[in-house]
C-alpha cells in the first residue's frame, strides 16, 4: 500500500541522483540542480516553488539563501539527505503529484501533512492546555497510526505531524513507525523534556523525524506556565540535539505574559545560537490553538 509507481520511482531515482550532485558542492551546484528540476517538472506541478528557489538564487545574501547552505554545516549528512529526499522528493514533487491525481478522483482536497495525536498523556500540567483535563485517557494504538499513515501515503501524504498530549510518551511506537515508514517526515510538537541521550540515537539511526520543542521564552516565562525546571530541560535537550546534528526546532505558544519576548530579535537569535532550524508560532485561546509559520528565515546569519 502506498508503493510508488515506476514512474515514480524512476523520478525518485532521478531526482536522488540529483541531490547527490548538489551534496558534493552545493554552493557551486544549486543552480544546475533547479535547471534539472524545471526539465522534469513537464507538467509544472512544483512551478510555484521553483519559482521561489529561483529567486532566492539570484542573491547569495538572501538569507533564505544562507539558512540552506547553514543545512550542510549544521546537520548530518545523513539526516540532511533524508530531509531533502523524504520532505522534497516524495513529498513536494511525487506526493504534490498523487495528491492532484487523488483530489480529481474522489473530488475533495488531500492535506499535504496528516497531524495527529498518539495520546492524551502528558508528563506536565502547563496552565491552559486541554490535555491536563483529560490524562491517560485516549490512546490510538500503533496498529491505527500505521494505518493512518498507510492511507496518507497512496493519497500522495507524505509529511506526518504529532501532538498531544506528549507524543514522546509513545517514544517506542514513533521510533517504530519512522523505521516502517522511512519514506515519510515525521515531525512532533513537544514539552522536550524526554529527550535524552538515547533517544537522540534513535533520531539519529531512523533520520526522518524532527521534534518541534515547546519554549515560552526564556526560563521565567517558560517555567511560569509549564513548571519551574522545565526550562533546564529544554535546554539540556536542544544541546543534546545541536551535539548530534540533529533537525529540530521550537514551538512557541505566545500570551500576554511572553509576547515581547518571544517577538524580540533578541530571542530568535538566542534559539538559532541553540542550534533551531524553524519555528511555529501558536495562540494560546483558551483550549484551542492556532498555528502559524514564523519566518524564521529572517533572522539567518
């Protein structure tokens, strides 16, 4: 289920061979990689986003510019490389292109990302979130979330998202799903606070899963709503995470009490020095969330 066609697969295997080039010199050869991609793009499916790259390409001091070259320093190269392959390659191009045939089809729109939530549980009480009113209480099992993304996959889904609850109280099942799954990017909105050494090589070995860690600012607003010590935590996890070359970002929930902070040129800087590839921005509204993409990119250096 989900398997790629063989014309998929020889697009896939194109478009690595591509990538493949591009890794030995990027810099040097970025340009010749978007020529090769506008050639296979017939259809001009992706012309939106090479139109994009295209741009950014034609001023080496855009910072969208520097945050890809920042890739290559910053991040294993394995981890990089299936990053590229499962978020660009069978998600934008080989995915963008089932998910047309499949919204023609069955006449509805097909999600470019699948969020879900594996567990209501979680190891903290932070004020405003809904999960501390409902504990253990809700679990999908592992034979579910393997369904799920099973389904997503033949819709041309390849980008799969999860909260919570805390997601890494289901550390095992995730790590699990990322080996059955290693075409797919798994991204998960977490307290951090469960990162620790081992699991760190876990992300390491299976490479297609990055954390989102929630951080309210700096330790004064983030243990005033998610508990003194939680702060350190976070911390700790981002060094463990920025040692091993590991992708990952932050997810910030903004109030009344943190929004100078969080919204200040000072902290975006301070959470890219911690080693921070991207960042959500999320309104806390009573027991709801909105989230939006922050442009991290701004602040590259």
């Amino acid at each position: 289920m989900g398997e790629k066609t063989m014309m998929e697969n020889i697009q896939a295997y194109g478009l690595e061979k591509i990538l493949t080039i591009f890794r030995e010199n990027p810099e040097k050869n970025l340009p010749k990689v978007l020529d090769w991609a506008d050639k296979l793009d017939r259809n001009d499916i992706t012309l939106g986003q090479r139109r994009m790259f295209h741009d950014i390409l034609d001023d080496p001091n855009n910072n969208w510019y520097k945050f890809v070259m920042n890739l290559w320093e910053d991040l294993d190269d394995g981890v990089r490389e299936t990053f590229f392959k499962n978020f660009l390659i069978n998600s934008a191009v080989i995915g963008l292109q089932r998910q047309k045939k499949a919204q023609a089809e069955h006449g509805c729109n097909i999600p470019w990302a699948i969020l879900m939530d594996p567990t209501s549980a979680c190891n903290l009480n932070c004020t405003g979130c809904w999960s501390a009113e409902y504990g253990n209480q809700l679990n999908m099992t592992y034979e579910e979330l393997d369904s799920i993304i099973r389904q997503g996959k033949e819709l041309g889904t390849y980008m799969f998202i999860y909260s919570g609850g805390e997601p890494l109280v289901r550390k095992r099942d995730i790590i699990q799903l990322c080996e059955a799954h290693n075409d797919c990017m798994f991204l998960a909105f977490t307290n951090g606070t469960l990162i620790d050494e081992d699991f760190a090589d876990e992300m390491l070995r299976v490479k297609n899963f990055m954390p989102a860690i929630s951080i309210e600012g700096f330790e004064e607003e983030t243990d005033d709503r998610r508990g003194k010590g939680t702060y350190q935590k976070v911390i700790r996890a981002m060094d463990i995470l920025k040692k091993k070359k590991l992708g990952f970002g932050a997810s910030l929930c903004y109030t009344s009490k943190n929004a100078e902070v969080i919204g200040s040129e000072e902290y975006i800087d301070f959470l890219i020095e911690k080693g921070c590839k991207f960042a959500w921005n999320r309104l806390l509204h009573g027991s709801l969330f909105q989230r939006e993409k922050r442009p991290f990119y701004r602040h590259c250096k």
